[in-house]
C-alpha cells in the first residue's frame, strides 16, 4: 500500500482550497463545463476507480539538488522517464554521486535490477538537466539522453537487442556504449529537453530544443537501421525570438503524428500562451494544421506563430500557464492535453508564482473531428506538473503533485462521460515532491497504473503500482 490513505473527495471539497473570491471564479468556470454542477458522484461513479498493489524502492541515494522547484529526477518533460516494452518495465535517475543510472524489472512483480554508468559524472545541479529514454523496437537498442540544458549533447546506446532479448544479456554498464555529443557525425550544441519518440515500422525518433528560454527552435532526429538521420528543424521560435515549449509529441495507433505546445516571449514564464496543435502523416516530414492545411515541412519550411490555424485555444500572458505539462492520445485517436492556469474569471496576474498559487488542472481534448474541448477541474499544484495517461478503454488518469502540501493526487476521468466527471481517487501523505512520471505504455495496454515519484528531499524516489478498475 503507498503511503497515506486512500480517499474518495470530491471535486467541490477541494474547491475550499481557494480564498473566497477565487473559489467563485473557480465554480462560475466549472459550473459552464457542467462538473460541479448537481449531486457529489457516489461510488458507482462513472470515473474509473485504483486499487493499490504496493510500492517499490528505486533507490534510496538519488540526487538531491533542488532548483527551478525540482530534481533533476522526476520533471513532467522527461520523455520517458519510466516505460515498459516486452514484459520489462525500464526507468532512469542520477544518484547522490552524479551518475546516470538505468533500472529494471520483469513485469509484474519482479524486484529492480540496477546498472550505474560511471564513466560520465555531472556537474549540474540545474532540474533541466534530465535524463531521457527511448527504445527501438526495431533493434532492441536503449537510448539515454542526458545533462543538458542549453548546452552539448550527452547521448549514449546500448548495444543490440538489449530490450528484446533481455535474457541473453548481463545487466551490466558493459551493455552501453561510450558518451557521445555527436548523432551524425557532428557536434549538437545548445540543446534542452530530448524526447524521444516510439515512431512506426520500428523507427525512434528524438525532437531537441536547439537555442534558449524565449528563443528556441525545435528539431527532429530519426533512428532507423542503427543510426541516426537528421530530418531538420521543425518549429521556428527565433525568428521571432519566441520559444515554443512542447506539451507533448507522440504518435497515434493509425500512425500520425501529434503535437502541442505553448509560446514563450522572453525567459519570464508568465509570458507563456495559447494552445497550439500540428499533426504530420509522414512520420515527421511535413506537418498540417487542425483543419488539415499543409503549414510546413521539416528541414526546409518551420512551423511559426505566424502559420495560420495551429492555435487552437486562447490563453492569455499573464495566467500562470505552465511550460510542458503533459499530452497523451488515447486509442480513438482523440488528443488529450494536461494544462495548467488561472481559472477563467480570476484576474491575471504577471507574477508567475503567486499565479501558480492558484492555478487549477484544465483538460483540453481534440476529438476525432478536429474540434476542441476545454474543462476546468478544481486541482492544484502550485509549483509542480502533472503527468496524463489513458488506459485500454480511453479513460483517463492524472498523477500531479502539490509543491506546497508535498502530497501526490490521482484523479480519474470517464470516457463514457466525455472526460467530464473528473474525481479525486487517491491522496497521500505529505512525502512527495517534482513532478510524478506515468509509465504511459503500462497503463495502455495492460490497465496498470504505474507512478515514478521522487520523495521530499529527493533521495528516495518510490514506484507506486496501481490496477484501475474502469
């Protein structure tokens, strides 16, 4: 059993979070989305349920910084930071001595198996500076990217066939190959958050941030027949000195490509707005609008504010938007985005952490006719991000911690609903701390709710397990 107890509050108890005028705002909102309107939902609500199977060590010595109010383990924009393929379950962390570590189990129940990779030790304290995975289903390769922020590359590969056969191989740093700065053959510079993409016919690919805070460019590498191709710049920020910040990038089961993400002015956070969407139907290359209009093509022609039809929700400057929250696309196809901002009737607010103070989780969802949908939920963090997965059956899942009371949440929501009966499942005691990863592949397809979340202090860091019961 996690730690804490189990609970079952409803949406409007947590409204008494907010001073008197907010929780107005926050109940005119929500009232217009309809999910506090009527009766508190009972427990044969429509929103899924989670059972507690227990919770696992990872590590009890990971790295303990604390800046940009988090750890270097455990930041919403690891992609991934925790996955599973082929009955292996596979997470990443820097320990208490700067080291990358890479661990891993036989699901369901095996216990951690752990390897550190000594030769390559940080000297960041900066939260940015995470560590990524990818896996290559074509050749079974495990891809780390690592330590940067603004700064070169550190990437590093195992050898083949590492992830699809694991038995024929010691679990040791052997199995990886040296730190490189280089993915075809020349030095990659001034790069933040890695992303690495499950793309199809056994392709991975990785998008980088080249450039800075409210200054950035994205680019695009792809993984095929063990090595790396360099497809081009995709999203143009500093032309216009802007900084598109990535929601999320992933692939749909029919195998197109979704994107969202947030314009950035300068390096204030509060300069943050505006949901943004592209889609691309050849793996990358070029990229269309939420009607469907060709607005760009990789290596040759980016995606800029200025291209016509990616916004397709206003958001304001000055509303607490925070920077790549979470995005996630169910079996449908159907795009769900996990934000974060000032409810709709409270007043802007140019300080960026008194804003957060009272910021709630909002649900954005592109149905399958390419119209957008917006609900309010009364949750906070304050500091912190949460993560967003889907299960089997397109019900929804958000883990999300809360920066001031240190206690994790997990709230539900109900395909069958519309995702609109969003219900507090679990809380826990006041430990936890960063933002909580999901082991989005696990949930998918084997209904099973895997929670990667630092404790406070961040040297212990905890696997919570749940099963769902939609």
């Amino acid at each position: 059993m996690p730690p804490g107890s189990l609970l079952t509050e409803e949406p409007r108890l947590m409204l008494k979070r907010f001073n008197p005028l907010c929780r107005l705002a926050v109940v005119a909102a929500l009232a217009l989305v309809g999910l506090v309107a009527g009766p508190a939902p009972q427990a044969g609500a429509a929103a899924p349920g989670v059972t507690a199977q227990g919770t696992t060590l990872l590590t009890s010595r990971g790295h303990t910084a604390l800046t940009y109010t988090g750890y270097m383990n455990g930041e919403s924009f690891q992609q991934e930071g925790i996955t599973s393929y082929r009955g292996w379950q596979y997470a990443v962390y820097w320990d208490s001595s700067s080291h990358v570590n890479i661990s891993r189990r036989q699901l369901p129940s095996g216990g951690w198996q752990n390897l550190t990779l000594t030769d390559y030790t940080t000297t960041s304290t900066d939260s940015h500076n995470v560590i990524s995975l990818g896996i290559s289903r074509a050749d079974g390769t495990i891809h780390l990217a690592f330590d940067m922020h603004a700064s070169t590359l550190r990437y590093r590969r195992s050898v083949a066939g590492l992830a699809n056969d694991p038995g024929r191989f010691s679990w040791t740093a052997d199995a990886f190959g040296a730190t490189q700065s280089q993915l075809t053959g020349s030095t990659v510079t001034t790069v933040t958050y890695p992303a690495f993409i499950d793309a199809p016919g056994g392709r991975l690919q990785l998008a980088l941030r080249t450039g800075t805070s409210g200054s950035g460019d994205e680019v695009l590498y792809e993984y095929a027949g063990g090595s790396w191709s360099h497809l081009g710049r995709f999203l143009d920020g500093v032309s216009n000195n802007q900084n598109a910040y990535l929601f999320g990038i992933e692939y749909d089961g029919g195998g197109r490509l979704h994107m969202t993400w947030t314009w950035r002015e300068t390096s204030n956070a509060s300069t943050n707005h505006d949901l943004m969407y592209a889609y691309s139907t050849d793996l990358g290359r070029t990229w269309r609008n939420n009607s469907g209009a060709v607005i760009g093509t990789t290596g040759s022609r980016s995606i800029t504010s200025a291209s016509a039809g990616v916004k397709v929700w206003s958001i304001g400057q000055n509303r607490g938007l925070i920077n790549q929250e979470s995005q996630v696309v169910d079996g449908s196809g159907v795009v769900h985005v996990l934000a974060s901002h000032l409810p709709a009737g409270a007043a802007s607010q140019s300080d960026f952490t008194t804003a957060r103070e009272t910021a709630v989780l909002v649900h954005y969802h592109r149905d399958t006719s390419g119209g957008w949908h917006q609900t309010y939920t009364p949750f906070l963090e304050r500091s912190s991000r949460g993560d967003i997965g889907v299960d089997s059956g397109n019900n929804l899942y958000v883990v999300s911690g809360d920066s001031k009371t240190h206690k994790l949440h997990i709230q539900t929501a109900s395909r069958s609903s519309g995702w609109s009966d969003w219900t507090l499942r679990y809380t826990s005691a006041a430990i936890y701390f960063s933002d909580p990863l999901l082991d989005h592949a696990h949930l998918r397809d084997d209904n099973l709710l895997t929670i990667f979340t630092p404790q406070y202090g961040g040297s212990r860091i905890d696997i919570q397990d749940w099963k769902v019961t939609a």
